[in-house]
C-alpha cells in the first residue's frame, strides 16, 4: 500500500496569530508586574518597620525634651532677672526630637533656624521662655563692640516684609525717623542702651544670620557652666558673637 501523502496543516488567520502573540506577551509582562510588585510590597515593609521605629524614636524624645523642661521650670529660682537687662540670644540647636511647645517658643523668639541671633530686653517672662528651651540656645551680655559688628555687618532691616542690609541711612530713617532713629548709630545706640525705642528697634532688625563657628560650639546639650554649649554665657557671649559674626 502507497504511503499517504500528509495532510496540509489547517490554515490559521493572521489575527488569531496576532491575538495569541499579544497574549503570550501580556502573560510575560503580568508575570514580571507580579514579581516586581512582590519585590515592592517587601522593600515596602521594611521600610513601614524602619520608620515605624523612627516615629517612636522621634516620640520618645519629644516626650524626654517635654520632661527635661519641666523639670527645668521647677528647679528654675522665682527671679532671675539680670541686672543688665540686654541680652543676645542665639539658637544653637533644634531638631525633629523637639517638642512643638519648645518649637513653638523659638518661633516666637524669631529664632526659626539654628545659628540666628536676636537682642532683647530681659524680663521674667523671657527668662521663662528661655529655660524651657535651653538646651537649644546659648545667650548672654554682648557689650557695645559686638552690638556695633553685629549691626554694621550682619544687619538687615524690614522694609514692606522685604530683607535690606542696612547700607543707606534712608533705610534707616525711613523706618525708624519718626522715633528720632535716623542714623546707623542712632539704632545701635538706641539697643546698647535698652533705649525708649528698643522695641520698634529690634522689630525692624531681622534675625541676624550667623556663622557656625568652626572651634565656638562643642555640640552638647548641657549648660555652658558646666562645659557644655546652651544656656547663661555672661560676658563670654562675646566672645562667641566674635567667632560667629
């Protein structure tokens, strides 16, 4: 018996081709989505672990920073008021481990960044405020050379929510005329001396920018009279202001 010849194979249209093509390929690619996707879902739980343990972290020293300030309060004598009531405070630290009431206390001192100085007058609701965020800020006495650099080099004033460095004397008078301050000297009179118009004086004084000295600030929370940074420098601010300016 002759072999029989083979049949031909059945003729398959080119859509269907098309069609099986794209559905190995999506196959393929869902296969490589599900993979990726695996991979996602496990970096993402390490990373939900590690800042689960961050926001703990974060939490527990809040809780520590809220802790220490009371404590501070309690311990702080009824009057501490200096007799020399002209201080210069300057932030030397402050992070996410800061309670917001410290936060909250700095902002209102104008001292929003770290290594940002300001003058005031001494009084007990600011010496309050200052031991609850001590550890974040050195201050002391600065005497009429520091208040003098600090002005002529550092100083800016706010004229219409704008920074200006106090080049011109028309700055000055401008903001400050109708308070008899008309001259450069006039504003660092007027704030060596605790002046009538000391307050309208450091209002119109932006935050003054300092320098992080390179050998000034050891980077420890305790007070300065115990051989740390923050807290009551006295004369010694000058020092500082010296190597900062």
């Amino acid at each position: 018996m002759a072999d029989e010849e083979p049949k031909p194979l059945a003729h398959v249209p080119e859509t269907i081709l098309k069609k099986r093509k794209n559905n190995e390929e999506w196959a393929i690619k869902r296969r490589e989505q599900l993979e990726q996707r695996k991979l996602r879902n496990k970096d993402n739980k390490k990373l939900n672990f590690k800042r689960a343990e961050q926001f703990i972290k974060e939490y527990r020293s809040k809780e520590l920073d809220m802790s220490h300030m009371k404590r501070r309060l309690k311990s702080r004598p009824s009057t501490l008021v200096p007799e020399r009531r002209l201080l210069f405070i300057v932030r030397i630290s402050g992070g996410s481990g800061m309670h917001s009431n410290a936060r909250k206390i700095l902002h209102k001192l104008k001292l929003r960044t770290n290594y940002t100085g300001i003058f005031v007058k001494a009084n007990e609701g600011l010496m309050d405020m200052l031991c609850r965020v001590e550890p974040y800020v050195t201050y002391g006495y600065p005497n009429l050379k520091s208040v003098k650099e600090l002005v002529y080099k550092k100083g800016k004033g706010k004229i219409e929510d704008q920074m200006v460095p106090l080049t011109d004397n028309n700055i000055i008078e401008q903001a400050l005329g109708s308070f008899g301050i008309i001259l450069i000297e006039d504003l660092i009179h007027e704030i060596s001396t605790g002046g009538p118009h000391f307050k309208e004086a450091t209002n119109f004084l932006c935050p003054f920018k300092l320098n992080k000295p390179e050998n000034g600030l050891q980077g420890k929370k305790m007070p300065f009279k115990d051989g740390g940074d923050s807290g009551n420098r006295g004369d010694d601010i000058n020092e500082l202001i010296n190597k900062m300016n």
